[in-house]
C-alpha cells in the first residue's frame, strides 16, 4: 500500500486519520508520518491495509489494469450488487 492509496481508502471510506489509526490500532501520528513521506514499518502498513480492507476498500497493484494505470484504491462491490 502506497500513502496515496491509503488517502484515497480513506476517502472512499469517509474515515480520518484517527479513525484509521484506531482500526488499525497504530498511533495518530503514525498514520499522519506514512501518508506524508511513506515511512513506516512493514507490520504496520499491513495492519493499516487490513483495516481498510475490512472496511470495504480493494488496493489494485500497478500496471496494466484497463489501461497503463498506476496502484489503485476502489471500494468492494457490496454483496446485493
């Protein structure tokens, strides 16, 4: 997960720094230093991404993906759709 795909879940989600920080169980701050200059743990990107990822949000690794997209963030499709 890059600190732009974590915004954007974010954004799709409606969820704040802190709201994400206590999902994923990490500090405020933590989450603020990863989506500003990418730095973090591996443990705790991956307990950041599996958050978002319960929440509802699917990561779309880059390259080819209808196009020459980089990574990507979108939400799940909902069971009823």
């Amino acid at each position: 997960m890059t600190p732009e795909q974590s915004r954007a879940a974010r954004g799709i989600l409606g969820w704040s720094v802190r709201d994400l920080a206590e999902k994923a169980e990490v500090g405020v701050n933590t989450v603020s230093r990863f989506e500003n200059s990418g730095e973090a743990m591996h443990s705790t990107v991956t307990k950041m991404q599996a958050a978002l990822e319960a929440g509802g949000v699917a990561f779309i690794t880059g390259g080819t993906y209808q196009g020459d997209g980089g990574p990507g963030v979108r939400q799940k499709k909902q069971p009823s759709e």
